[in-house]
C-alpha cells in the first residue's frame, strides 16, 4: 500500500492589531541611497496600496514574541487534527528572525524556536525532533515538503510545521518597504495515510545565488548620519519583482508536470502574498505557459487586510478560505491545489496537494 502525507489539521495565529496605511503618513521616507523621497506621503502610500493591495497589516502585542504566536497556531492545529501532541515525530518551525522582542531587532534562537514550542506544548516524548528551517518567505512550504519526505521514508507518522513571523520589530521605519511587513502565525499537522486519495501529490524546490542571493538582505537605516548600526530586512524590490515573474511561473510548471496533471485540473493556486501586482502576473504568466488565460478566483488573495508575514501567508491563506472568511472562495473535497512561494536565498518551491 502506498504512503501519502495529508495535513489533518489547520491552525493560524493572526495579531489583533490592525495597522492601517494611514499609519505610516507622518513618516520620513529615503532610498537606499540615504536621499529624501520628493514626494507627499499621500503620494507615497497611494502609489503604495496600487502595487501591493496592502491596505492594512497585523501586528502582534508588545508583550508578544514570535514563538508565542506559533504555541497558539500549533495548539489549534493539533486540536483541528484530533492527534495527541505526544505522537508527533517532528516538529519543524520555519522562521527568519527568531523570537524578535519589542524595541530590539535581535533575534533569539537560543533554544531554537522549535524546542520553545514543542516546551510550551508540554510534550515530554524525547523522540519527538524539533528543529528550525531558514529558507525565507518558502520556509513554511520547505518544511511541509521535508515533513513529507519523513513520511515517505518511513522514518515518521505525524509531524507539525509552523510558520511565523514578527517582521515588525525588524523593518526600518525610513524604508517605504516596511509598510509591506506583518506578523502571524500559522502551522498544520502532516500525517501519514495509506492509499489516501487527498495529501501531496508532488513538490518542487530551487534556490538560485549566483547573482540573486543578496537581492533581500539585512542592512542599516535609509537614513543616513548618527551613530545607528542597528541591522533592518531590506530588499531590492524590483529584481526580486522580475526575478519572481520569471522564475515562479517554471517552478509552478514543473512541480505540475512532476504530478502527472493537467492545468486544467487546477482549482486554485495558494500563492505566497508578497505583492498583489506580482503574485497576480506570477499567476497569469503561468498560464500562459499552457496557452490559457488566467481562470477568475484561481487565486486567493489576503494580503489587502493582512500584509506580508513571510512564512505564514500560505498557512493563514489556506486556513483563511478553508473557514470561509475569504469571501467568494471555497475549497471542495477533491480540489486540486498549488501551494508556491518565493523569497530570501533566493528560494523558489511548489506543492501540489490534492485537498
């Protein structure tokens, strides 16, 4: 009998605090260079929202960390799973940042978050592995990908993989860029099945670097003069942008042709919300690989209320249309989807999961 992973169980953290574009008016805005943007804020923040779709992001509470808000994820995916978190055999916690704290930008991984985690949750099973992965905004997708392949081999039943972030305590507030950033959490419960019809059908993974490993990278404030050395995400929006458009499209591509589908047979394409503008032209230039023209709603869309919270928009996403709070999208029994994202490494990956 053959072995599929299928994820049992959905559960997502997402902050309370609602920080809306007006937020950012009175901020003091530069380039990379250090020079003064020569525009309103209004200018600015409109031109902002049309590229994006972010109207507004979340952000955790100031007495919040990172690994905090992926104990609350991780307990309601377990629960949604109906498992006893004593029989998971991995825990896997993807993240960039560690558990960042209000008013510093250093991260802790120490213990890794994943041991934070599986800690909080009281499990006392040492043979219950918890780790981190860092491997950008893909992160999460990665570790449902290595959960699969514990699976396959053998060597697990059921593993756990968060996604979280708190990329507000990290972005530098004379950076425009800082306006696409939001915290959250989300994970799922990955188990073992026999001759299951639903789980993963195929994946797909690439990281490029010869020109493209630095194109998102830590760096020091816009604002140049004083004594801050303090280190912020930084981006270079543009060649991520036509990097992405390029690059996502194949991946997409190949991780369907490895399924043995067809184009035809996808439902929707769970997406990494990162920029409404290129997630939408990621999208469509992959249909125009099969000569097709985009399908209306194929492509689920959280990022005008939420933000970008790296790793856990695909979680948060999926979780968001599986209960029905994202209006005009459902998914059924049987659906085919397509879960990709792309981001710092430069990594690319794809699932293809039947739900």
């Amino acid at each position: 009998m053959a072995t599929r992973a299928v994820i049992t169980g959905w559960g997502t953290y997402i902050p309370k605090n609602e920080i809306k574009n007006e937020h950012f008016s009175n901020h003091e805005f530069y380039d990379l260079e250090g020079n003064p943007l020569h525009y309103d804020n209004e200018v600015i923040i409109s031109k902002f929202h049309a590229i994006t779709g972010i109207q507004a992001r979340r952000y955790a509470d100031d007495d919040a960390i990172n690994s905090d808000l992926a104990v609350v994820a991780a307990q309601r995916a377990i629960e949604h799973a109906g498992i006893d978190p004593e029989t998971l055999d991995y825990i896997i916690f993807a993240h960039n940042f560690g558990d960042v704290s209000t008013g510093s930008t250093q991260g802790d991984m120490l213990p890794s978050l994943g041991s934070k985690v599986k800690h909080a949750l009281k499990i006392a099973n040492p043979n219950c592995v918890a780790y981190d992965i860092l491997f950008g905004c893909p992160g999460w997708i990665e570790g449902v990908i290595q959960a699969n392949l514990f699976i396959k081999a053998g060597d697990a039943k059921k593993c756990l993989v968060i996604g979280g972030e708190t990329l507000s305590r990290v972005v530098d507030p004379h950076d425009r860029d800082s306006m696409i950033y939001a915290d959250g959490a989300g994970a799922c419960v990955v188990e073992a099945k026999e001759d299951a019809e639903s789980g993963i059908l195929a994946y797909a993974s690439q990281t490029f670097t010869l020109d493209e490993a630095y194109y998102l990278f830590y760096g020091t404030t816009n604002k140049k003069g004083g004594e801050d050395n303090t280190k912020y995400i930084k981006m270079y929006g543009r060649k991520i942008y036509e990097f992405a458009i390029t690059n996502v499209p194949k991946a997409l591509q190949l991780v369907l042709e490895k399924s043995g589908l067809s184009i035809d047979d996808v439902k929707k394409v769970f997406i990494h919300q990162a920029n409404e503008k290129m997630d939408e032209a990621i999208v469509k230039r992959f249909y125009r690989l099969y000569k097709k023209p985009m399908p209306e709603g194929v492509m689920p869309m959280t990022i005008q209320k939420l933000g970008n919270s790296s790793v856990a928009t695909i979680p948060t996403l999926i979780c968001s249309v599986l209960t029905g709070q994202v209006e005009g999208q459902e998914i059924k029994p049987g659906d085919i989807a397509i879960f990709a994202s792309v981001g710092a490494g430069m990594n690319v990956n794809a699932i293809v999961y039947r739900f």
